[in-house]
C-alpha cells in the first residue's frame, strides 16, 4: 500500500505524554482517520477512519440482530411541528437544532429541522403502526448521521454532524421497556469492553444529566488519559410521556386501549475518539484487534543486496493463509524496512509480520506486538494459530493498561473543597456521597467543572454524608470533568 505522507512524518509526531490534544490531532491526520471540511465543526471520515467505523458498526449490528432488533432508516427533515411536541424534549435540543426554510427559491411555509435525534420522527410512525398487543415489541434501530449545532468541535468527540446508530423501541409494559433499556446498555458495555478494549463504568444518570425528555437515562462512562470522562453510549426509558404526546396506544389482550413505555439507545463515533485516546501512545495509534482495518501487516525483509532468499514466495503463502481469517496487508512497496515499521506503528496496526532470507532458512517469521513492542517467533506454516494467539494478547494487553490506568486515576472525596483541588492537580474519577439534591449537583458543577457521571451500579447501597451539605447520602456517584 503506498502513502502519500513525506517520510519524515512520524518524527514529526508530537508525543501523546507531552501534548495528549496536539497528539490527538496529528494522529488522525497522518493516520488518514479523518480530514477537515469547510464548515465548522464538520469531519470528513476517509477510508481508514471508516472501515474502523464499519467494523464497529458490524460488530454492534450483529448484536442488535441477535436480541430481535431489525434496521429500518427515517427522513433526516421534520417539521418544526413534530419537535415541539414533547416540550422537555424540544427545549433540551432547541440551541443545537440546524432548520431549513428555504427549498429553491419557495419560502416554506412551515421551517424543517435537521434532525438532532429521531424520536419525534419515530415516535410519529410507531402511533400508525401499533394498533395492537400484537404489534409489540416493536424493536427498531436505524444507523445514520445528526446534526447537533456545536460550538466546539473535535475530531469524533464532538462533531456537529455525526454518525451513529439510534435504537427505539415500544412495549407493552413499563417492565418489559426497563428490561430492554437495561439489555441494551449491557450490549453497549459487552460490546466496548470485549471488543474494543476499553473499560467503562455503566451507571444511571442523574435528573440533572439525563437525556431531554428520559424517565432515566442509563451510561457507560469511560476515562479518558488526560482525566476527563468521556460518555461512551446511552440507554433511556421514556416511561408512556412520548406514548401520550404522540399518542401511541394498543389495544391490549383485555380489550383495553393502553399507552406503549418506549425505550432508545444510542452509540456514536465518538467512541472512536475515545479508542485513539485510552490506546494510542507516542509513537501513534493502536488500534484494539477486533475492530482493526489492518489486523496484521507483513513486511517483507530484503536480504543482502537484494536477494530474495525465498521470501517473496513465504510471504505469498502468509498473506494466502492469513486471508482466510485475519485483515492482513502486505506491505510490497519500495520503502525501507524501518520506514515501514514506523508507518504501520504510527497507524496503529496491531501485529507485524517481519519475513527475512534468514527467517524463510529457519522456517519461521518474527510477530511483533504494536502494543508492547515484544519480539516472538512462529513457525511459518503455523502462522494462523500464532497471530490469532497474539491478536488476543494484544487485547488483553490493552484493556489491562487502560484498566490499570484508570484504577490509578480512580479516587474517593469527601467534600467540595476536596474535589475542586484534586480535580485540578489529579483529573480523573472522582468517588463521592451524594444526598441526591439537585442543588447540591449543581455547585459541585459550578465550584469544580466536574459533574456527576453517573450512579455506579456496582456502588449503589453505600451511604455516607453529602460532599456538599453534609446530609447523609444515599447515593454513591462518579465525578468527573467530562469531554
Ligand atoms: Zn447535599
């Protein structure tokens, strides 16, 4: 594969442990992740960056198959009208919404919006839809892209456009609907941490935090290198208040006409914001195994003055076996060796493949691990079973670290005062009481730009005095700054 970049590049590279945000940048950049557009706030996703999305996508896909969920795809417009029905709902989008209100040169009579979520729009066809117990659950999920007016902007993290995938559902029962919010936000955590190597902590959302319009909104948060929180995906049960104002009933086995519980569950790209960060070190990306465009690269080592020394065949035959299972490239281009080390390090390949006149001789290759940088050999009609056995230990590899940081970065407070200066000299997860007061939320927020992440599940029954008043809390929650 050959690259456009100047070969200088990746000394160039600004280290993650000196700038994490220069290096964020740089990162997606020179790895071809992504690119600016003209507009604000707005990413172009080029075709390394994607296929990792599309990877992603598969994986979460075949998970939302797999519990009955079936895809279907809404309008990006609906009218102001629509919006404005579920009055919570409308005000907590209301400042991010982008409207069109021209079409040619007609003045239209009523302005559009670019959907910033598509309950409304959903919510609107499920109330033509579902007429009886027999057309429930209805399990629906779209993949598309929003649009969210932002202010600031980074590549993933926040962009005003995104891709994402947005799940809705109704039910029979307030029970049957909590059960699939929890489901879902099980799928998500399975998912980030099986898959792409990044541990979370899943919670429920504060009132204060939860999603505009949500009974409860569920998260699985994430902490990010620098110390900041990064929300990884959300699960929301509606309780019947989208049923009422879209007026979705169903005419239940007692011949009685009742309103659905809605429940809807969303993952973004930004979580592949967040798998550049937790993974990636100084020399470039890592990225996690399973959802890697690359898994392997093989490189094929020159001997002495150009002999092939059998190499060109032995990697002929890798690339033939590792097909069949693996992503694999062979790198064949006329650069250097150790360019090209550089430049699938730099793009975050998880496992290289050196092949040499004096491997193809003994019968072996070198793997090369991108996450420890450890040196082993495998015998080169064994290859499958050894990169297969290297990939996993590069995830577990992975998660373990981030893990491991995250632990480090993972203390309790016990006042106001605390969290303010601890926040500043440690950023990370901070552990406190809370009496459950919205006031009390609020000047934690106002005192030390930290806001309640969420109710950890596992943490929950532990009571102790409010970090702000005093007041014995009932609530164990997580803190933190939060991207
Ligand atoms: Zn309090």
């Amino acid at each position: 594969m050959e690259t456009q970049t100047r070969p200088e590049f990746v000394v160039e590279l600004t280290k993650k442990s000196v700038d994490l945000s220069r290096w964020y940048t740089e990162v997606i950049l020179k790895g071809q992740l992504a690119d600016y557009w003209q507009i604000h706030g707005f990413q172009v996703v080029r075709p390394y960056g994607f296929a990792l999305w599309e990877n992603i996508q598969a994986g979460l896909d075949a998970r939302f198959k797999a519990t009955g969920h079936k895809n279907a795809q809404f309008p990006l417009l609906l009218p102001e009208s629509l919006l404005t029905k579920e009055a919570e709902h409308v005000e907590g989008f209301a400042p991010e919404v982008a409207w069109v209100t021209q079409a040619g040169k007609e003045e239209l009579n009523e302005r559009l919006a670019i959907r910033p979520t598509s309950e409304a729009i959903i919510m609107t066809m499920y109330s033509r839809w579902i007429d009886s117990w027999r057309d429930l659950p209805m399990l629906l999920n779209q993949w598309c892209s929003v649009l969210r007016w932002e202010k600031t902007t980074r590549f993933f993290l926040r962009t005003s456009e995104f891709m994402w995938q947005e799940g809705h559902t109704a039910h029979r029962s307030a029970e049957e609907a909590r059960e699939e919010t929890m489901r879902m936000l099980e799928i998500y955590r399975d998912f980030v941490e099986g898959e792409l190597a990044i541990p979370v902590v899943p919670g429920r959302k504060s009132e204060a935090e939860k999603f505009a319009g949500a009974a409860e909104t569920y998260t699985i948060e994430s902490l990010m290198p620098d110390g900041q929180a990064l929300q990884s995906a959300t699960s929301h049960y509606f309780g019947d208040r989208f049923a009422k104002a879209f007026n979705i009933t169903f005419q239940d086995m007692d011949g009685v006409r009742k309103h659905v519980h809605t429940t809807s569950w969303g993952l973004s790209w930004r979580i592949i914001g967040a798998l550049i960060m937790v993974h990636g070190d100084d020399a470039g990306l890592i990225l996690p195994p399973k959802v890697a465009p690359v898994q392997a690269v093989i490189v094929p080592i020159p001997g002495r003055g150009g002999e092939d020394g059998g190499v060109t065949e032995a990697v002929n035959a890798a690339e033939r076996a590792l097909r069949r299972q693996f992503r694999v490239e062979v790198d064949r281009s006329d650069r250097s060796p150790g360019w090209k080390f550089n430049e699938w390090e730099m793009r975050g390949v998880p496992l290289r493949i050196e092949i040499g006149p004096r491997d193809v001789r003994s019968g072996q290759a070198v793997l090369v691990r991108r996450d420890s940088r450890e040196k082993s050999s495998a015998p080169l009609d064994g290859l499958v079973a050894a990169v297969e056995a290297r990939l996993a230990d590069v995830h577990a590899g992975l998660f373990a670290r981030a893990r491991a940081l995250r632990e480090e970065r993972t203390s309790s407070v016990a006042t106001v005062a605390e969290l303010a200066a601890t926040i500043r000299e440690q950023p990370g997860f901070k552990m406190a009481s809370w009496c459950g007061d919205a006031a009390c939320e609020q000047t934690v927020k106002e005192r030390t730009g930290a806001t309640i992440r969420c109710l950890p599940f596992d943490s929950q029954g532990q009571t102790g005095a409010c970090l702000v008043c005093g007041r014995p809390g009932p609530h164990r929650v997580l803190l933190a700054r939060a991207y």
